[in-house]
C-alpha cells in the first residue's frame, strides 16, 4: 500500500501559486545570489588558466647557469705564435674569434706559452698597436652576462727588464683609450713566483652584458720595455697555478618583445574582463 501524501507540507508548485509577491521576489533574489556566487568561483579560474597559458611559456624558458665563455689553455703543448691561437674552450651558443697579434716583431715556438717579441718601450700605452686581441660574439638570440662571473689571467715574459708593465682591456665600441673596461691593469709587473717572469691572477669585466650586436673585444697590452727584450704573452703554464686566460658568466636567450606584448597585453584583458564581471556582480547584488 503507497504511503499517503502529507498535505500538510506544500509542493513547490503550491509555494509559488501560494506564496505572496513579496516572497516571490525574496526566492528570485535568492536565485540570482545563487548565480553571483557561480560567477565568483568560475572567475578566478578562468584567469588563473589564461594567465598560465600566457605565462607558463616564459616561466619555463631555459634558465642561465654560469659556465666559462671561452678559455685559452694551450695544455702543455707547443704553440707558435706565428699563427693564431685558437681557444681551447668556446660555450654553446657563443663564437669566439681566434687569438692574434697587432704590431708585434718576432714570433716564438714554445710550450704553454703563446708569446712574441717587439714590444712598445713607451711607458704607456699605446692603445691601437702592440697588444693580443680576440673577440666574444652571442649568437642571435642570446646574451651573455659577465656580472655573475670573472676570469683569470696567466702571462709570462722572458726578460726581467723586458715588458715592465701590462694592461688587459675590454670593450664593446672598439674604444680603447677613454671608454674601455680595465679588466686588469698591471701598473708593474709583480714577482710573481719569486723570479719575476711569471703573473696570474683574476679579473672582472664588471656588469658587462653584449649581445650578438655589440660583441666584445678583449686585448693584452704589454709595454715599458726596459731594454731587455725579449717575448711577453699568454701561459697556461702550472707554475702559476693552474691559470689559464678565461672568462666566466651566462649565456641565456633575450625575451622576444613580442614575449612581453603577449604577457602584458594578457595580463591586462584578464584584468579587464574580471572587472567587467566584478562591476556585473555588485550590479546583481543590488538588484
């Protein structure tokens, strides 16, 4: 046998039909509050899944780590600096030119030691002659960072009263007199190991940033000679500590401006929007 119906418990349909205006209006706002809160809760996850579209993009970009940029070690072989020197190590995503002479006499054959003769026996320098050069270039697309890093420098000279001084100078815009980056000025030749023929050490090419468009170039100066001649240059030898000639910092890809375009121009439709159904809201609520 069914169980009989309650008629002492209106249907809903006897709610409407029963119930007066007023609380007919009261269960509208109720429906509408209903959908307010629907609105609220679907908006934030709609911007949260636009923002990611636009964002996770570049926030998963690889990141930059600091590796050496390029590296002159001749390894304990015998190199001749007639010819130019090339690095023995070069980062990805980076060129990097060989190492040559400007304006220097007679070249040598020797072992961890690439070096010539016919040095500048003023005591300054002279900064478009008599100095070792080669050049670090990004490739398109990328930049390298020197701020995290530094180097090392390694040199040697033949003589005592040889080249008394030496000067390592960097620079972006080819300018080697005023506008230059002093990555290591040797205002005297220290003893170095004791005999005076060996000098490392570090170096910093300070906040320096270069892109493919402005590469930069690195020279060695070596000047005042004192009479005595003979070669002066670049060593890897060990007896100054395992020093090599190096430069240390990060390589990483340049944000595209169209990168940026599309992450603020995101970021501002997403806000845009959620204003737009903030002010629908506040407008539901006071209806």
């Amino acid at each position: 046998m069914w169980p009989q119906k309650n008629h002492n418990h209106p249907t809903s349909s006897m709610l409407h039909k029963k119930q007066p205006r007023a609380f007919c209006g009261l269960f509208e706002k109720q429906e509408n509050r209903v959908h307010t809160l629907y609105t609220i809760k679907k908006t934030p996850s709609w911007i949260v899944g636009f923002l990611s579209f636009v964002l996770l993009p570049v926030l998963f970009m690889p990141q930059a780590s600091g590796v050496t940029i390029v590296d002159f070690d001749m390894g304990g072989a015998t190199v001749d600096s007639a010819d130019p020197l090339a690095p023995s190590t070069v980062a990805a995503n980076v060129s990097v030119s060989n190492l040559t002479t400007v304006g220097l006499g007679t070249a040598n054959s020797l072992v961890d030691v690439y070096a010539r003769d016919g040095w500048n026996s003023s005591v300054t320098i002279n900064p478009s002659n008599f100095y070792y050069t080669f050049t670090i270039t990004p490739d398109p697309g990328y930049q390298i960072d020197f701020g995290g890093g530094g180097g090392e420098f390694a040199l040697k000279r033949e003589n005592v009263s040889g080249a008394q001084n030496f000067s390592i100078r960097a620079s972006t815009t080819g300018d080697f007199s005023s506008g230059f980056i002093n990555v290591r000025n040797g205002n005297s030749w220290p003893s170095g190991d004791g005999s005076g023929l060996w000098e490392s050490g570090s170096t910093t090419l300070g906040n320096t940033t270069i892109t493919n468009s402005t590469p930069l170039e690195v020279r060695y100066y070596f000047f005042n000679d004192g009479g005595g001649g003979g070669y002066a240059g670049l060593t890897s030898e060990a007896i100054v500590g395992s020093r090599t000639n190096n430069f240390w910092g990060t390589v990483s890809l340049i944000p595209e401006p169209s990168t940026y375009a599309l992450i603020f121009g995101g970021t501002a439709l997403a806000i845009a929007l959620y204003l737009k159904r903030k002010r629908v809201r506040e407008q539901t609520e006071l209806s």
